[in-house]
C-alpha cells in the first residue's frame, strides 16, 4: 500500500484554525483522488474532504461545509486541509487517504461512499486535532 504522510495538527481553541498537510511518500498524486478521513474518539473513520484528479472538484461532510477547505499543489504535490472555526466535534485523527486510479465518479469525488476505507490505494498514519479550551 502506498504510503502517505501528515502534518499539521494540535491542539486549537473552539474558533481557530489550523491546516494539515498531506505529502505522498515516493510518489506524485498525479491524477489520484485525494480524501481526508477523520476518526473521532469511539466513531469510525468517515471522510470530510474530498478533491479530484485536477482539483477542480470538491465535496464536504455537511458538518463541515463554508468551514473547511481542500486544494492540491502539484508543485508541491501536497494536499491541504485548511480547517476554520474549529469546534470541540472535530476532535479526532484526521487521514489522509488516496485512490490512484479514480473512476469517473470518484475523479469527480461524486460522493464519500465511493471511497470505502478498506478499498483505498494508500494512507498516512493520520494526524491528531483537538479542539478545547
């Protein structure tokens, strides 16, 4: 499995931001679809951004929508996760993940289900948020 890293994260006050960092180990993220996952504490992993081959699409997690932001660097080949307005709910480990080969519909990222966690081509080994005062 391909392997990924991610940076980025700590701990932040209700109301602040931070930004993580997902850089491939090896390898350029090309035209692979890139998915952040988070896993709060006791829930299962569920993804909250997803950006496609070109980076023209995106998809959020209703939860947080007009809060959080995706967007690629091909000359950095990262993948970014702007978070903003951050709240106590997102507190969790938060993953990077990528399909290297996206259908037409993940290419696009059509919807989250697209992308079951144990069907992903490479992960990192995530990186913790907490959110409190």
């Amino acid at each position: 499995q391909l392997q990924l890293e991610e940076s980025g994260g700590g701990l932040v006050q209700p109301g602040g931001s931070l930004r993580l960092s997902c850089t491939p180990s090896g390898f350029a993220l090309d035209s692979s679809a890139v998915v952040w996952f988070r896993q709060a504490p006791g829930k299962a992993r569920a993804g909250v951004a997803c950006i496609g081959s070109r980076g023209r699409s995106t998809k959020y997690e209703d939860s947080v929508k007009d809060r959080f932001s995706i967007s690629r660097d091909s000359a950095s080949n990262t993948v970014y996760l702007q978070m903003n307005r951050l709240t106590p709910e997102d507190t969790g480990v938060y993953y990077c993940a990528i399909v290297r080969r996206p259908s037409p519909a993940q290419r696009i990222c059509h919807m989250f289900e697209l992308f079951p966690t144990d069907d992903m081509d490479g992960w990192g080994n995530g990186t913790l948020v907490t959110v409190s005062l």
